[in-house]
C-alpha cells in the first residue's frame, strides 16, 4: 500500500492535490479491504481494515494539529524587529558629560549610569503621562525605549503632552515621540509602535525589564497589567484626573499588590470618566508623568525604596500627598494562586 501512495506521488496520478488525493487513496484501500477482502486487489493493499483505519487516525490528528499551529501562528501579533544591541564597553566622552549631573550622585553613579544604558523599557500611551515619561526616560539614557500608541497628535493635546510641537499635529503619536527623544538624546534607541497594548502582548512585554504605563481608560490598564503579570515584569502605573493623580509600581512577583489586587471591577460609568470629559490641569501629568519617570529610574539602577506596595497620591488643587500602603491579595483574580509563586 505504502509502495502505492509513493508511485502515485512520483508519477503525479492521479489528479493529485496535496493530501486530499493521499487521503482518497487510504479510503479506497479501506474500502476495498472491508467490501471485498478476498480480492486480488485486497491481497494487493495487505493488512487489516482495522490497522489502516488506526494509522489515517493519527495521520489526520497529526495533519489537523500542524494546521491548528499554522493558523495560530497566522494570527498571532508579529513582535517588532529587535532593537540593535545596545553599546557595550564604558561611557563615551560625550556621554560622561551628558550624564554628569547623574554620575556624581552616590546612589546612582557610573554603575547606576551603566544600568540605564543596558535597560529595555516599554512605554505603553504617549498621552499627557507618557510625554514626561518618554523625555524623561530618555534624557537619562535609558538605552532602549519602545513607546506604544494608536492615537495621533490632536490640537488639545499640546496643552499638556510637552513631547509634541504644534507642526506634529495629525502624525501618529508614537512616531512623533520617537523623533523627540532621538532628538532629546542620540544614544538612545527608539521603537515606535503605532497600536495598542493589550493582554495577548506578554511576550512583546517579556523583551523588557520594567513597563510604564500612562494609558486614561480603565480596559486599558487592566489589559497592560494581565500582560505584565504573565511576563513577570514590573509595572510602574500612574492615572491623572483634573488636579489629582496617583502612581504606584504593579509587581506581584517580588510581593507588590497588581492592579486588579486594588481595583477589581471596573467603576461605575461615569464615576472615573477620562481627561477628554472630566479635564486636567496642563502640568498634573507632567507631576505624575516625572514621578514615573524616577521610579523607573531607582528600580533599575536599584537606588532607595521604589513604590512597591505603596501609592503615592498627590493633590494639585490643596498642594497635598498621601502615602497609602497598599497589599496584595492571594485571592486576586488576575495575580493570585495559581498564576505564578510570588517571590
Ligand atoms: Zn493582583
């Protein structure tokens, strides 16, 4: 039989289309096994009905696997090529003195400098939050920045998101950040991806050592947060609304509530409504944007106590802040048992 299916392979016959004909084939051995089993052609094919029937099986399972693979593999969110490595060896001249003010503090220093420059940070929303947050990241010499947003550049906007100039209105946000920073900093290195973030990217997520995200809708950042969860990767979070703002790190893995171990549901419609409704004052995100900025600073040059299980809330309209502690739940239903073991 086996001889059979080669020859017709060879000899292209008959009309043969891939594994449709192998499989007209195998049900016509079948066939003539079961319907006649004493036939020449019977005897020709050899075997047992039962034992064909057995191995198309497994064929067919193996085939519909390798197709189920193939149309995940179709579906899945290609990741952006990789960023050229980041440059190895001590700081350039031009870089030393670029980083002077950074290099003298003791917390900091050429260590803490050398840190920055190896670090991969994903910067999810380059709204009123991700402007300072991009700047700032990039002044610093983080080495590779990847900033994510579908949006582009509207005139309200620039009341607030000091990353764009008037002459970037209708450019898609993150290509328009992109330019800033390479401007602000030519060491740096700058993906820009024009979409979302959504909870499918962990793996986009696992290509970087800590997440910032500065997105208004409360889908948004769950979405941010299911995906670091899954990637195991810090997430530094801060909202705005009209004179306040908060900012905390999301870090269950080293024992830091998640976002959903505080805010599980979403809140009622109309009780947190987004900036476009409700309003901010211009230099609220620039407070909380900055207040990101340095947390991801001191987390990767390990430098002082990051807000990890502590919320920071800062009130603009009273010039006040509060400390909340804030813990995790082992019941939460996005980072509780069962997720991972928390460290
Ligand atoms: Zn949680």
């Amino acid at each position: 039989m086996l001889a059979v299916l080669v020859a017709a392979r060879l000899l292209g016959w008959p009309e043969w289309r891939g594994w449709a004909g192998v499989a007209a084939l195998w049900l016509a051995a079948i066939a003539a096994l079961v319907l006649a089993p004493g036939s020449a052609l019977a005897r020709l094919i050899g075997g047992d009905a039962r034992v064909w029937g057995l191995a198309g099986g497994v064929v067919a399972l193996g085939l519909g696997y390798r197709l189920l693979l193939r149309q995940l593999h179709r579906r899945a969110i290609p990741l952006p090529d990789p960023p050229a490595p980041a440059p190895a060896g001590p700081l350039s001249d031009p870089e030393l003195d670029r980083y002077a003010r950074h290099i003298v503090l003791r917390e900091l220093g050429g260590p803490g400098q050398a840190a920055l420059r190896r670090a991969r940070v994903l910067v999810v929303g380059a709204g009123g939050l991700g402007a300072p947050v991009c700047l700032y990241l990039a002044a610093a010499g983080v080495g590779r920045i990847t900033v994510a947003d579908d949006d582009r550049v509207g005139l309200s906007n620039l009341q607030r998101q000091v990353i764009f100039r008037s002459a970037d209105d209708g450019r898609p946000k993150a290509e328009a950040a992109r330019d800033a920073m390479l401007a602000l900093n030519p060491h740096v290195e700058v993906t820009a991806l024009n979409r979302r973030i959504g909870a499918e990217d962990a793996a986009l997520v696992a290509e970087h050592d800590l997440v910032l995200d500065g997105t208004d809708s409360f889908a948004a950042r769950s979405a941010v947060n299911a995906a670091c969860i899954a990637a195991g990767v810090p997430l530094v979070a801060g909202a705005i609304a009209q004179w306040e703002g908060q900012v905390t790190i999301w870090d269950p893995r080293n024992g830091a509530p998640c976002m959903a171990c505080i805010f599980p549901d979403a809140p009622a419609t109309g009780l947190a409504p987004a900036c476009a409704e409700a309003g901010v004052v211009g230099p609220l995100p620039g407070v909380i944007g900055s207040l990101m900025a340095l947390e991801a600073i001191k987390l990767i040059a390990r430098a002082g106590a990051p807000l990890r299980g502590r919320m920071l809330i800062f009130d603009g309209l009273y010039g006040e802040n509060r400390l909340m502690k804030i813990a995790r739940r082992a019941d939460c239903p996005a980072c509780g048992s069962g997720h991972f073991r928390a460290g």
